[in-house]
C-alpha cells in the first residue's frame, strides 16, 4: 500500500542539518537522522507547516542509545507523528515503521473506532486469500468488477502482468454480454500497486490522460495516463505488456462508468479513483475515501534504512487535489457488505443512474 513511483538514492553525507555538529564526530545514528530531517525539510509536502528548529531539536532529544541503528525508530515516528505524515513510512533492518496515532480527519464515519479497524482488517485478510478478480453482469445488464488490493512490493513485473491481465480477461469476458454500462468497485481496496490496476482498467480506458501528482496544488508535479491500455505513471510502466485485445474502449462510446468509493478505499485504491474522476461518461459514487491520496517517496540513507514520506498529492485530471482522501461526486453513505459488494443502496442507485 506504500510505495508507488518516486525513486531516489540519497547517501547519508549528502545531507548535514545546519544547527548540528560535524558529521565526522557523528555516531551512524546520528547520521542517519540527520539525513531524515533533511530529507523531511527539503521533500515532505507537510514541510511549511513547520517550525523546524523545534521539531529538529525535539527530534534529536528522543535519540538515546546511538550505538544501535534502532535508536532512530522512536525519533523518527515522532517526526512523522509532527508532520501528519500518517501514510508516509519508514524501514530499518527490514522492519516497517510509521507514524503513532492516528490522522484527524472532518468525514461522516468513526475512523477511530474499534469497528472500523476490526472490519478494515477482516477486508484485508480476505483480499490475500484470493487474487482473483471478481466480476459479473448485474440486472439490466450492467457489468460489475472489482478491482482489489494488490500486493507486489518487489516490483515483480511478471507478476504486474500476471495481474493485469486477471483484470482485463475479466473485462473481456463481461463485455461478450454486450453490457449497458460498467461499475467498477474500489471500495475493498486498500492499496498496493496501482500499475496492474490501471494498465487492468486499460481494456477499457485505451487512451487516457489521468491526472497525476502534484506538490502546490496547482500544477502537475508528475502527469499519468493510459497510452493503448498500458498505464505510464511519471517514468513508471510495466515493460513488455501487450496491448489490449478486447475492443470495449469505453473512451469510444457512451457507456456509463460508475466508480465506487469507500471509507475503506486506500492509497492506490485511491490512486485509481482519482485517475478516473473526470473521465468521459464517469462517475464516482460512495463515500470520502481513507485519505492516504499521498505519494510517497524513497530515500535509502544507508544500507539498512529508507525514509519514504509523503512528497506529493493525488491530482485529478481536472485539477482536483486530493489532500485528505477522494471526495466522489455523488455522496451515499452505507454500511458495507465486503461479503455481498453487489448488494446494498449503493449498487441500486448506481444502476439508476447508468439506466437514465
């Protein structure tokens, strides 16, 4: 659910904190550190809302036992705990860290409460039980699919295929029924690798700008699209995948697309939601999304750690930012059946709207 396009190698003597000491009287902890905070002011999107003579100073004052690299963790989960960088993360010796506690957030649901981390959960054991692609053609022949978490932190691309095209050949086999219109559900999808998603949806967005990121708001920091079904984010695509072969570009005809969105879609799901919002013939239903609409980025300060706070928002092709989650155009609260997804209100009144 973490890391999705930006790359970069930053060695620990690249950076030196101004207010601190030489870093050849520096223990590797202090370093590495130092580098952290660097990298923060320099990168972080939550990085002008800071007075960093305080937070660099309240940060260092929580480094004890600097003989171990592990000393960092607690000061490091502070410094993102201070920013509000609760998508961002860290790693040292393998191990995740992130944030403590929780981001405030203004929505209509209990994001705090034990029930929604206890169905969160539920939602994710299952997603890993099964990597198939669920699909079918609902009453008045709309096609429904859902696109799930999907994981694949290794940058497997063999396995980025093996994903996309489980999503296309779904795509596919609906589309023989001739469908009125298409739902596609993200409320289950709580991130991952948003490549295989895309370039899956690819069968029927051929060709597509689809927004991209952005670090003021205004502007594209890096643009996305869809060029004959095959998703490029920034520099990014899965290499060696095929064309599409289906022939149902929904960008060719007038069928409806209704995107649906939920309080459990996150970071990629996100992502996806986004690069949809303002499409032709699309849009999205359901409810404020999880709020991890950040990209973040990569930084290895040292063989055995990597910073990756957030460094940019999710931006729609019509300029939305997506600072706190992905607000759908058509707002309908529920409670959300991830056992039975085609069921509920909401899939009622998305299909009113593909029949209008």
């Amino acid at each position: 659910m973490k890391k999705h396009l930006l790359i970069l190698i930053i060695s620990t003597q690249w950076f030196s904190c101004s207010g601190q000491i030489n870093q050849s009287y520096k223990t590797e902890s202090e370093r590495v550190l130092d580098s952290i905070i660097s990298i923060a002011k320099t990168q972080s999107i939550y990085k002008d809302n800071i007075d960093w003579s305080i937070l660099e100073k309240n940060t260092f004052e929580r480094l004890q036992n600097t003989d171990s690299i592990s000393s960092i963790i607690e000061p490091v989960q502070f410094l993102l705990t201070e920013l509000g960088d609760f998508h961002g993360f860290f790693t040292v010796i393998d191990k995740q860290y992130k944030a403590k506690g929780k981001k405030k957030r203004n929505v209509s649901y209990d994001y705090l409460s034990q029930k929604y981390q206890d169905k969160m959960m539920a939602i994710y054991q299952k997603s890993k039980q099964s990597t198939e692609i669920n699909g079918k053609i609902l009453k008045d022949l709309i096609a429904y699919i859902e696109i799930p978490m999907i994981e694949n932190y290794q940058g497997n691309q063999e396995l980025n295929i093996e994903y996309t095209f489980k999503i296309r050949r779904k795509i596919c086999e609906l589309e023989k029924y001739s469908p009125k219109g298409y739902i596609i559900d993200l409320r289950s999808n709580l991130g991952g690798t948003a490549l295989p998603m895309l370039s899956g949806l690819g069968e029927l967005f051929n060709n597509a700008e689809i927004g991209g990121a952005t670090k003021d708001g205004k502007s594209f920091s890096s643009k996305w699209s869809i060029k004959e079904g095959n998703a490029i984010m920034g520099k990014d695509s899965i290499p060696n995948l095929p064309k599409t072969n289906c022939n149902c570009d929904i960008t060719k005809t007038n069928k409806k697309v209704a995107v649906l969105v939920g309080r459990y879609t996150s970071s990629s799901g996100e992502l996806v939601a986004s690069s949809l919002k303002s499409q032709k013939n699309v849009k999205l239903f359901g409810e404020q999304t999880m709020g991890w609409s950040t990209i973040n980025g990569w930084f290895l300060v040292a063989s055995n750690v990597a910073f990756n706070p957030a460094v940019s928002y999710y931006m729609s092709i019509d300029k939305t930012t997506h600072i706190d989650g992905v607000i759908p155009d058509i707002s309908i609260a529920e409670n959300f059946d991830y056992e039975n997804p085609t069921n509920g209100n909401v899939i009622e009144k998305v299909i009113k709207w593909i029949n209008e």
